[in-house]
C-alpha cells in the first residue's frame, strides 16, 4: 500500500446537513455515516447474501454491461500490455447473474473478477431510490450503482461533480488534484477503459523506475477509506484511483455539473482543439493560448462593445448555444 500521509477532511453528518456550501467544495471531504441508514447499508452489514437478495428484490430484469477479468489481474480492469485493448471483457448480462457470479466467487482467490459500472439506478431499479436515497441530492441528472467483488480502477478525472456512497462492502479512494496530470502519466485519451483518460501506474506495484514524477503527485495525495454508510465528495476534475476492497462492494453515486444542462462538453473541445491547434507551429500555438486565455479561461468584459452585439461573448444562453451547436456541425461535417 502506498505511503499517503494526508487523509481527506472527514465530516459526520446527516443528509439533512448536506449544503450547498460542502456540495461545491474545491477539495474532497468523506461525510462519515451519511447513508447508514439506507436499508441497503443495513442489509450489506448482516451478510453478503442479504444484501445480494436485497438488490434482486428490486432489479427489474433490464441488462447490464459486465466486464469481467481473470484471476491473474488482481482486479485491476485495465489495458492490455500493448494498450491497444483491455484486459477483461465487456458482456451484455443479467445483473441477477452477476450477482450470483459474485457470491460464488467470494473467498476464492482464484476467480474471475466481476464489476458492473455507471450502471443507471433510474433504468434498472428504479424502486430502489424510493427507500435509499438522499434527498438534498435526489433532483442530480444521473444516478449509478456500481457492484462488483474486488478490483481496482486506475487514476481518472469525471468532468461532474460526485458524492459516492459506499453501501456494502469498503471502498478506497486515492485523490491526486487538478494539477497533477503531469505527474500521474496518463494513457490515451481515445482509447481508455471506462471512458476518462487514466493513468498508467499501478498503485499496487509502482515501477519508480518508469514512472519517476509519480513520487511528486503522491506528496499531493489524499486518502480515504470508507466503510459501508459512508460517502464521499469528490470536486470535478480531482483525479480518484479506487479500490473494492471486500467479496462484495456496491457504490451509489450522484453525479451533477454546476453549470446549464445545455453547455458543450469540455472534452469535447479538448478533442477539437487536438484537430485545430496542436499541430500549428509553436508562436501559432503560442498565438492562440493568448486568445483562449482572453476570452475563456479568463474572459475579460467586452465593454469596449456595446452590450447588444456582443454575441457569444456575453453570458451563454439557451439559445446561443443551439446556435453555436449549429455553427459547429456545419463547420465539423465540411
């Protein structure tokens, strides 16, 4: 396990104590006990096959897209040596057979790993947030469960801000800010295993050698262990590796960005920009981090324009942004 020194900041509170002031934190926080009330929490601390029968009652037979691994992998769902794929398989299943996969695979140091991700709460037990939910956050976009037996997910960032919580089994949480993309050697970015770019160093056996700036990023790592009723926030963009630690491990999470639904996605521009900009000759480029400087990461007011035609340069709205949607297509599709 890796030397971490700092902890995140942990709080005990209620759901009614959850504010808006600690929902848009800038840092993680663990909100001790947040969900121990859940009868799903109750039911994963009695045994595991209770809280398995629990999300049976309630699974209202749609598919799931498994990914499963073979024992030799530890649980670590990842690429595969060439990173031109992955080592597990993704499988279109029934979430009642994965959860008998699981039961059968616990205490078995020689089984297969199994793990549905991001799998929406609302699309395949809806009834379940009727008796586990948090009411502060029940009106975020997207609701997931994700359920599995031991693995490990290496080093991402969600664009969304998340409260995790932690309803059976104990859960890991190595955090990294922001700013330590550099340091955490991230693999492609077109080709990734759970949709986020991540990074290439195994926290369980960190080859130094190869990954040397990795000793940097740890000086600005966080930890968090939670155990079942627990949660956790994590700020958008913060770099989470997490870890299902026990034979079964059920993790709800609410995600939501602070911004209007009707906003592009920034990776979306990443990727336009990789197109338009990356290639051009170095004071081209230079060129144009002065224009994005400018006008968006840090706008200056056009009060040299009069309001009325200052156009995109004003606040966003609804309506300028289907027309720069349009604007865009027609420029892409060219």
């Amino acid at each position: 396990m890796l030397n971490i020194k700092q902890q995140v900041k942990q709080l005990t509170i209620s759901p009614d104590e959850l504010t808006d002031e600690l929902l848009t934190s800038t840092t993680p926080l663990i909100f001790k006990g947040l969900v121990k009330d859940w009868p799903l929490v109750k039911a994963s601390q009695s045994c595991d096959i209770e809280v398995i029968d629990y999300i049976k009652r309630f699974y209202n037979q749609n598919p799931v897209k498994a990914m499963i691994a073979p024992a030799n992998v530890a649980g670590r769902f990842f690429y595969n040596e060439t990173l031109d794929g992955f080592n597990y398989t993704r499988k279109t299943t029934q979430l009642d057979t994965v959860l008998d996969q699981i039961a059968a695979a616990a205490n078995d140091d020689k089984s297969d790993s199994y793990y549905v991700g991001s799998a929406s709460i609302n699309h395949i037990m809806p009834e379940l947030r009727k008796h586990n939910d948090i009411d502060k956050l029940s009106d975020k976009p997207i609701v997931s469960a994700w359920i599995g037996n031991q693995s490990r997910i290496a080093a991402h960032y969600d664009v969304t801000d998340n409260v995790a919580c932690v309803a059976a089994g104990k859960r890991r949480f190595t955090l990294f800010p922001p700013d330590q993309l550099d340091n955490l050697y991230i693999g492609p970015i077109d080709l990734t295993p759970a949709g986020q770019p991540a990074s290439l160093v195994d926290f369980e056996n960190v080859d130094f050698d190869q990954f040397p700036k990795f000793n940097t990023a740890l000086e600005h790592a966080q930890l968090a262990e939670l155990e079942a009723g627990d949660a956790i926030f994590i700020p958008s963009m913060w770099w989470h590796h997490v870890e299902g630690l026990s034979d079964i491990n059920v993790l709800v999470n609410y995600w939501w960005r602070q911004v209007d639904h009707f906003l592009g996605a920034p990776m979306d521009a990443l990727n336009h920009a990789l197109l338009a900009i990356k290639d051009l000759p170095k004071e081209q480029r230079n060129a144009w981090r002065d224009i994005f400087e400018h006008y968006v990461f840090d706008p200056k007011e056009a009060t040299h324009i009069p309001q009325q035609q200052r156009g995109v340069l004003n606040p966003i709205d609804e309506l300028t942004a289907r027309k720069l949607r349009a604007i865009l297509l027609n420029k892409l599709n060219r």
